[in-house]
C-alpha cells in the first residue's frame, strides 16, 4: 500500500516528537524489566546491602515448588473461567443489542459503564454483594441450601474473584462482538433467510464464522487481562486467600515480593509472565491478521 | 414457477413516511418484469416485499396460488441476487452454492448434480472450491447467480444486480441473465435504475416514480408511447425533447398541426427530429455542442426564437459543424402531447 512520507524540515524533529513516549518506555518498561530480569539471577540479603549471582536456581525453585505449580493451575482455571464467561455473555448481549434498532446506543452504553469502574472498586462492589453476613447473594443463595462464606470455603472465593472479574470484562468484550456484528453485512444475513436459514443457525453459519477474527483477538485480550489486570480485584477481595486458593500468578508475585520480602523469587516469577504475555502477543500478531476473512 | 399477484400494498415506514401507495401488479409465469425508476421510488422496497425482507403494510402478495405476507422469506421458495451479491465470504464457492439446498435437507447426489450443473451453464466450475474474495466481479456474480439457480425457485428476484460491475462486464452479464432466463423460464423481478438495462431485459417495464407505477407495458411501447412526462423523460438516452406548446406555436405559425385539447407539452425524440426535411414544424437553430458517439452524433441545438436547447441524434458523421446553423423539422407524427397539469399524455 502507498502511504504518504511525511518530510521534516530537520533530521532531529522526528526524533524529538517521539522521544517523550520512548523515554516514558524506557524508564518505566524496559528499565524496571530489565531489573527484574537482572534480579531473577540474584539472591539479595535481608537489609539489601549484599547480592549474590545464584544462576537460575530461582526458576528451578520454582517449579519444584508445589504452591506455584498449585498457583499456575489455579491461574488457568481462573482465567478460562473469566474469558469463557465474559465472552459468552458479552457475545450473546451483543446479538441482543444487534436486534435493536432505536435503543441500541441507549443499550451500549449502559453495557459500557462497568468499564469504566476501577478493578478495586468492582472488587469490592462484588465482595459487598457476595458478603456472608450482609450480602443479598448468600442470603439468596441460602434458600438452596447454599452456606456461602468466601472467606472459609477456597471454591467460593474463586467463584467470587471470577465472578467480579467477568464482570466488568463483559463491557470490553460487548464492544468489540457488536462492532463486529455491526460489520457483518446486513445482506449476507438476508441471502441466508432467502437460502432457507433460521435465526440461529444463521448466527452460527454465517455470523459467528465471520467474527471469528474478533473472537481470536478477543480470546488473547481476555487472558491477558485475567493474568495481568486482575490484581486489583483480588487484592480488595480475598487477598489471594483463603489458605491461597485465589493466589494467581500475578498475585503472588506481589505476596512473595512485597509482603514475603523474597525479591529474586518474585522477580523470576514476574519474568516468567512477562515471557508468557509476550507470547501471546507474538500469536496474536501472527495469526490475527492473517484471519481476517474480509 | 410460478405466478406473482400484487394487490393493493402499501408500504408505510414509523414515521409515516409512504414508500409505496397502493400498488397492483400481476407478473405472469415465466415472465421477466423489470422495476425501473429513479432512486428512492420504491423499486427495491417493493422487491424486498416480495422477498419478505421487509413487511407488508397493507394488500396481499401471492407467489403461485399462496398469499405470502405472512410467510419467512425461506418459505416462499424465491432465489435473490443482491447488488453487493452477498456471498458468504467465508464459504468456498462450492458451499455457497450447496448452503440453499443444504438447508432444505436436500439429498448429496442431488445437491452435487444441481452444483455441478449451475456451475457448467455459468462457467465457473474451475473456481468451485475458491473463495469468493479471490474472484473477479463478473466471477462473483455469477456465483451469486449461480446460488439462485440450484435452488430451482419459483421465482427469480434480482436487485440491481449489475450495478458494481463496470461498463463492458455489465453488457455482457446483462445478455448473459436475459440468455438464462429465456432457458430456464423462471418469474424474474428485476430492479434497476439504468434505463438501458431495463429497456434490453424486460418482457414487460414497470416504471415508478414515487411509490406508484407511472406505466406498465413492452419496454417498446413505453418508448413509442409514453404514458407521462415523467416516461417520457425517464425512458430513452438520450431524453425526449419537451417544448411548451405556446412558445412552439408563436414560431410555427401556419405549419402547427391541430393539437387534441389539454395539450401543452410537446415531446419530440431526438431521433425523431429531421435535419433538413419538410412536412411537420420547420424550427432552425445553432449547434451549440455536438457529441459524436460512433454510429450517430448527438446534436445539442439552441432553437431560434424559443429559449430552449433540442437534442437531434444523426445517423453517422454529423454534416454541421458546432456554431453553425441548421435546419430541421419536427414531423406531426413523431410528436407526443402532455398535459403539464396532470402530467399526462393527451391523444
């Protein structure tokens, strides 16, 4: 494709216009990367005047370690368990919203709100509802036998930290289903009428293929986040507890690093996610673009 | 096959706004209607009524023996060939034509000797397993054609089905649709707004303008007699003249004809004007712009007298040349006379 060049009158201007987004990547990215990556080979003494080089003994540690190989599983639970639910209702609220015709922005942007609800406050929105003594959910709950008390029972923790989580992933999610639907030329949806197609299969032969690009881009977005942006759900809900049955990944880099003081532990734990995002990232630029079907 | 029967729909959208007044059209079996008009004169809406793509206001709708209104698009058994041509983008040729049939729980051996016989009579065997994005237009538009003949409906509807092709592609797909409807003998509607296009396909022109039909007839008589102004002007490239009757008898003087009562617009078409003969109205002027398209030229002459610019069409090379003057005449019997009160033709 042609694009247009762009001629600076001096060589340095176009340096200079994107030096303040470098800089910003260079000290708050790449240079605390780079320590994290330095001190993952490092053991550091209690007061931090000593450090010693340990090789990559931290990263076997680690997976001889039974709490993190416990805490991978529970990150994979958590995060297919967030992404299949924020996508599935994200998905099936777009297809809704789709059918509308006057309402629909009026229906978007409501979806949208829980978006723009900061992951501690929605944390905290959930633990309210989902609370053993006060919640309206446990005393709901009660009426089928359920004794909800997320801060005893580990699976009813988990329920809670996914369920806060999906939630206010779905407005993402919402977005980018209906944009997608919205793309989906409105004659190949009739064509399929004419050719004897009902509603649903309609969706599932012609719609659903057509969005699989957003799907796949979706897919990657939502473990990302689930890996990486869940932090401070959990942080205002479970703490990664009880008896660390919601201590995912990223959660525990914080409990060992901050809170447990083991500095090279968490830091090889941290560039193991950094590996991990950066992989998807590679899938998703590799397979995403060359997906797309029109 | 089958017959098409519409009586008395209306199509009203929210808002109140009427697309089409109650409209009555009987489309004979085997027959190919064409819808022509201007944009925004319900041609396309009344198709998509037909189709079921859109609901029926009021009156009744009949494919064959059955009212339709209320009936799924998949029910009234109709193939439609859409203007972008809608084939799933995602499917390989093959599977779109197999996706009708499929849906139907058409038998296998059916489905691949319907395929493979659609693909034979368009040609387009050698890109089944394609997908459409790596074919031409003209190719894609056969695979939108193809996907209606499999299905063998009763009837064929096509919206504006040419319409992104280019000039030349267009020409030939247009005798190619005119050549497979002659064989096949299936109820086609076929929706235009290119004159040309309607004029070459139809058995019988439907022209509408404004939620109402101006005229229905052979695509010939509505050029020999329009039934309006509005056909008048729409039907024919170039348009027939109009000229207001009492600024042409000011200068016609003795050799104006006898006019029937109401007529106060005379049509004349280009072709119809004779360069340098006698026997009608003798109107000289200058040509102002002359277009020579080949086998004929178009003359654009401002009459004398009459503030008015005529169209002449020659038979080849055109003898004059741009400035100079010209004689003609406008022979009484080419001349069609309109009412401008109703718009209507006056015998």
């Amino acid at each position: 494709m042609d694009t247009k060049r762009t001629v600076f009158p001096s060589q340095g201007l176009p340096y200079l216009l994107v030096a303040p987004q470098i800089i910003i990547t260079l000290i708050f990215f790449i240079w605390p990367a780079g320590q994290a990556v330095k001190s993952s080979f490092e053991r550091e003494d209690p007061f931090g005047l000593a450090t010693s080089f340990v090789g990559l003994s931290h990263y076997v540690r680690l997976f001889q370690d039974p709490a993190y190989l416990a805490s991978i599983g529970r990150t994979a639970v958590f995060a297919l368990a967030v992404t299949v639910i924020s996508m599935g209702l994200a998905l099936i609220l777009a297809v809704a919203v789709n059918r509308l015709i006057r309402s629909a922005t009026t229906y978007s942007t409501l979806l949208l709100w829980p978006y723009a609800v900061s992951p501690v406050v929605a944390g905290i929105l959930w633990w309210f509802l989902f609370n053993s003594s006060t919640g309206i959910l446990p005393y709901m709950l009660s009426f089928f036998g359920v004794d909800w008390n997320h801060q005893l029972n580990g699976t009813h923790a988990m329920i809670l930290i996914i369920v806060a989580a999906s939630w206010k992933q779905i407005s993402y999610n919402f977005l980018f289903f209906l944009a997608g639907m919205q793309s989906v030329p409105q004659s190949l949806n009739e064509a399929a009428a004419i050719d004897g197609a009902g509603p649903f299969k309609r969706f599932w032969t012609i719609v659903f293929p057509l969005l699989s690009p957003t799907t796949f881009f979706l897919l990657i977005v939502n473990l990302n986040y689930t890996m990486f942006d869940t932090f401070g759900v959990i942080d205002a809900t479970t703490t990664g507890g009880p008896n660390q049955a919601t201590n995912i990944l990223v959660y525990k880099v914080y409990t060992d690093g901050y809170i447990g003081l083991n500095l090279g532990s968490s830091s090889a734990q941290s560039v193991i996610l950094m590996l991990f995002v950066i992989a998807l990232t590679v899938i998703q630029f590799r397979y995403v673009e060359r997906r797309v079907q029109y | 096959m089958a017959s098409i029967d519409i009586k008395g729909v209306r199509k009203v959208y929210p808002g109140n706004v009427k697309a089409i007044h109650a409209l009555d059209l009987s489309i004979e079996d085997g027959e190919m209607v064409v819808l022509v008009g201007p944009s925004g004169c319900g041609k396309s809406t009344l198709l998509r009524m037909i189709a079921g793509l859109e609901t029926i206001t009021d009156g009744t709708i009949s494919i064959g023996s059955d009212v339709v209104n209320r009936k799924e698009p998949a029910e009234r058994d109709i193939a439609m060939v859409f203007q972008n041509y809608a084939l799933y983008p995602h499917m390989s040729v093959r599977q779109n034509l197999e996706y009708g049939l499929k849906n139907r729980g058409t038998p296998r051996d059916e489905i691949d000797r319907r395929v493979t016989e659609a693909a034979r009579i368009l040609e387009i065997t050698p890109f089944l397993e394609r997908k459409p994005r790596q074919l031409s237009g003209g190719q894609r538009q056969r695979v939108a054609m193809g996907r209606a003949i499999v299905r063998q409906p009763k009837a064929f509807l096509f919206d504006e089905p040419l319409s992104n092709l280019d000039a030349k592609l267009r020409g030939q797909m247009r005798i190619e649709i005119r050549r497979l409807q002659r064989n096949l003998k299936t109820t086609s509607v076929y929706v235009t707004h290119d004159q040309l296009e309607a004029m070459t396909l139809a058995d019988r022109l439907v022209v509408m303008n404004g939620g109402r039909i101006e005229q229905v007839g052979k695509p010939i008589d509505l050029y020999d007699r329009p039934a309006s102004l509005f056909v008048a002007g729409f039907i024919g490239s170039p348009p027939m003249n109009l000229i207001p009757v009492e600024q042409l008898r000011a200068l016609a003087g003795a050799a104006m004809p006898v006019l029937p009562e109401g007529t106060d617009i005379l049509g004349i078409r280009p072709d119809g004007i004779m360069v340098g003969g006698s026997g009608g109205i003798p109107l000289s002027g200058v040509v102002e712009l002359i277009e020579p398209v080949g086998g004929e030229s178009h003359l654009y002459v401002r009459v004398e007298g009459i503030d008015q610019v005529l169209i002449l069409v020659l038979q080849g090379r055109a003898e004059v040349a741009e400035t100079e003057r010209v004689d003609f005449v406008l022979p009484v019997a080419a001349l069609h006379g309109f009412n401008r009160e109703s718009g209507k033709r006056v015998e």
